[in-house]
C-alpha cells in the first residue's frame, strides 16, 4: 500500500491486461447497415463551404440556412461568389482563397428575429443589477444550386 502524506491509504493501480479477457467483437459481422451503400451515398454527396458577412456556412442544395440578416426581399434570389471549397463526386476543390467560378445560389425564404437572450450583468454585493433582451436578426435562405 501507498500513502499519501498520511492522510489515506491508496491501492496500486490494477492493470487492466487479463488473460481470462474475452476477444473484441467482429463489430463489420454484426452491423446493421450494408457499410459500402453508406460509403457510395456519401461519395455523390455535394457540399460548398462560402463566407458571407465574415462567416463561414457549409451549403447543400435543398437545405435551408440560418444567415446574418441580408437586405433583400422574401422570395428573391441571392448568390454567393466567395467559395472556399467544394466537395463533388468524392473530389474536394480548396480555393486559395477563393475557388474560381464556383458560387452558391439560394432564395430567401423568411426574414425574422431569432430566440431572446438575456444579457445579465451583476456585481456582488454592490447592489448592480442591469437585464436587457436581444434578438438576433437573420435571413433564412433555400440553397437551390451550387456550380463550380
């Protein structure tokens, strides 16, 4: 037994080698999901990573994002030059900084405020309390095309 300093008594640390140990698991035998339709799925998936407004937003098409607020109107077609990478056909293009006639295009499809937060600032025992609310502002956008 080991002591330390005094105060209780530890145990030496057990190994966890055993050789009464039962072998993993074949996990390929026993999964569920035939692992190359998962693999081949993957593979045609199309994705393009742009910046709008100082952030960075993965796009695919048919999915719809939350962006910072842009000043168009509802059902209006937006576009994004500012690429920086895009997955298609297994293949990744990085641009540097930007790849070359690549853009996103998209549609709006609601302008809105998001969820409230509170901001609560508060010293203690100096009798400082102060709460304020704040919405976010944002433009959701439909991603209809995305073109290299």
């Amino acid at each position: 037994m080991i002591t330390t300093r005094g105060r209780r008594k530890v145990p030496p640390l057990q190994s966890s080698y055993s050789p009464n140990r039962q072998p993993a698991l074949d996990l390929a035998a026993n999964f569920p999901y035939n692992i190359d339709s998962i693999l081949i799925k993957d593979y045609h998936l199309m994705y393009a990573i742009f910046e709008q407004d100082s952030h960075q937003y993965k796009a695919q098409e048919n999915e719809t994002l939350r962006l910072q607020k842009l000043p168009v109107e509802v059902g209006e077609k937006v576009t994004f030059d500012k690429v920086l990478a895009v997955r298609e056909n297994g293949q990744v293009l990085v641009g540097t900084p930007y790849v070359e006639g690549a853009r996103v295009t998209g549609t709006v499809v609601e302008q809105g405020r998001g969820r409230k937060i509170r901001v609560f600032k508060y010293k203690a025992k100096k009798h400082y309390k102060r709460q304020r609310g704040h919405r976010q502002a944002f433009t959701a956008v439909r991603i209809d095309e995305i073109s290299v």
